[in-house]
C-alpha cells in the first residue's frame, strides 16, 4: 500500500512534496500499521480513502500552483467556494444576459420580416452559398487553430513550471 | 483601512468554515498535535461521521498555514516525519469568531422553534 502511496504522491507539485512528502508518508504509514490486524474490508476501503484523497488533492494543488487559483474543495462536505480573486463580476453576468436578449430579439425581428414579405426578393440566376454553411465549414477550423494555440501555450507554461524557473522571482542577490 | 480591519475583513470571508476545517482547529486548540492524531481526533469529535483522507488533511494544513491560521510546532526529540502543529493567535481569535458566529445562529434557531412552538 504505502508502494503506492508514494507513487500517488508524486502526482503532487515538487514544492509541496518536499515540505509534506515526508509527513503524508508517516501518516498514512501509521494508519497502515493501525489497520494491519482489521479485516480486509476495512483495509481496502482505507485504501479507497486514501487514493482518492491523495488524487484530489494532487489535482487541487496542481491547478493552484498552475492557475494561481485559490479554490477550497472538500469532498468531505461536497462545499466548493472560490475565494474573491476568483469571482464573477456581476456586471459580466448582467451584460452577457443583455446581449443574449438583443441577439434573440433581433432573431425574432428577422423571422418575423422575412415571413411577412415571402417573395419580395426574385430567385437570383446564380447560386450563392448560403452564409451559415460557410461559417460552419470553418467553424472547426476556427477552433482547432485557438485549441492547438492553447495547448502549445499550455505546454510552454507547464515546461517553464517543470524547469523551476518561476523560483528565480524568490532569489535575493542583497543579503538580508 | 487599518491593517487589522483588513485582516477582520479576510477573517469574515473565509467564513463561516467547513466542517473538517472547524474540526481540525478544534483539534488543535488544546494542544500541539501531529498529523495523524489531527486525524484521529477529528473522527472522534465527529463521532466517526467526518473521517478525513490524509490528502485532504494536508490541503486544508496546507492552506490554514498559508493564511497563518496556525504553526509548526518544534519539539525536542521529534520523530522523523511526524511534525506538529498548534494555533496561531490569530488562527484562535478566527476560532473563537467562528464559534460566536455559530453560538449566534443556535440561539436564533432555539428562539425562533421555541416561538412556533408555543
């Protein structure tokens, strides 16, 4: 078990191995030994506890240390609350609403225009490509190239995370 | 604003807290403990109905000393891996807000039922 205790843990970010690597060790080696007499069912639903535990909170402390986010997750209790560096402005919500509102309207106006005048408009001796079907030929285009964009982004952050290069900001070349 | 209406301010976000966040500092209110008898002792309090992971215990030490909630504690002869910890001054004044706060809403709840009652 604690085999793969500690192959879990290294699912956790380096710096917070190095300062609670040690400890989580000793604990869960602890819980081991308590538990080496009990029955095989306690002992795996131990092991569930824990793996999980150890899944979830590598996954918290990796997205803080890459986002920078402040998130309290407890599965315990099922609560998530962001703290204020993360919240929503109102405003955004409010004016989101306000443009999907005018959006739909607008949609409506339309539909409402094109069925009271059907034949206004002769049958033009060409084709023209209706405009929907071009924007949804290059819909996935669009957004493979913001997604491959992303990822290339993604993956300079993790590198430049995985260097240890974010430390030099901490270095003091003055002595204190 | 005041350093200290600043630090009031970050106190009334953060709660009210959650229950093994509460329970964790009241673990540690009476004395100095290591990781694993913070586990114990929270299943105890809780009569067996919280039983935290040893994950999700490290992330919430993690963040009370973070926020300076509470402290290492160094003991002499401290066995390899087991690091206590204790509260801090202000980790205890947040505690003692937090249980104010709930002594607070019982007293409202024991009003209020006693009042639909009669």
């Amino acid at each position: 078990m604690i085999t793969v205790y500690r192959s879990l843990l290294r699912l956790y970010p380096a710096e917070y191995r190095r300062v609670f690597g040690e400890e989580m060790l000793a604990v869960l080696s602890e819980e081991c030994d308590q538990l080496a007499s009990r029955r095989s069912l306690a002992r795996v639903r131990l092991f569930l506890r824990e793996a999980g535990g150890l899944i979830g909170g590598a996954v918290r402390e990796q997205l803080r240390g890459f986002l920078q986010i402040e998130q309290e997750l407890s599965f315990t209790t099922g609560r998530f609350a962001m703290r204020n560096g993360f919240r929503f402005p109102i405003s955004t919500i409010i004016f989101m609403a306000l443009i999907l509102g005018c959006v739909l309207t607008a949609i409506k106006k339309g539909q409402d225009i094109a069925s009271s005048v059907p034949n206004v408009n002769p049958p033009l001796p060409i084709h023209i490509q209706p405009v929907h079907s071009i924007l949804l030929g290059g819909m996935p285009l669009f957004f493979g190239f913001f997604y491959a964009a992303g990822l290339i982004g993604w993956a300079i952050l993790y590198a430049l995370r995985r260097s240890g290069v974010h430390r030099l900001a901490d270095v003091s070349t003055a002595p204190k | 604003m005041s350093l200290y209406d600043m630090s009031c301010k970050d106190t009334m976000e953060s709660l009210p807290l959650t229950e093994p966040v509460l329970l964790i500092l009241l673990s540690l209110a009476g004395q100095p403990m290591h990781g694993y008898a913070i586990l114990k002792d929270v299943e105890r309090m809780s009569n067996g109905r919280v039983v935290l992971s040893t994950g999700t215990l490290y992330g919430a030490i993690r963040r009370l000393l973070d926020d300076d909630w509470i402290e290492r504690f160094e003991e002499k002869e401290t066995p390899r891996g087991r690091q206590a910890y204790r509260l801090t001054s202000q980790g205890r004044r947040n505690l003692q807000m937090e249980i104010d706060r709930m002594k607070h809403i019982t007293r409202l709840a024991t009003l209020r039922v006693a009042t639909k009652e009669s």
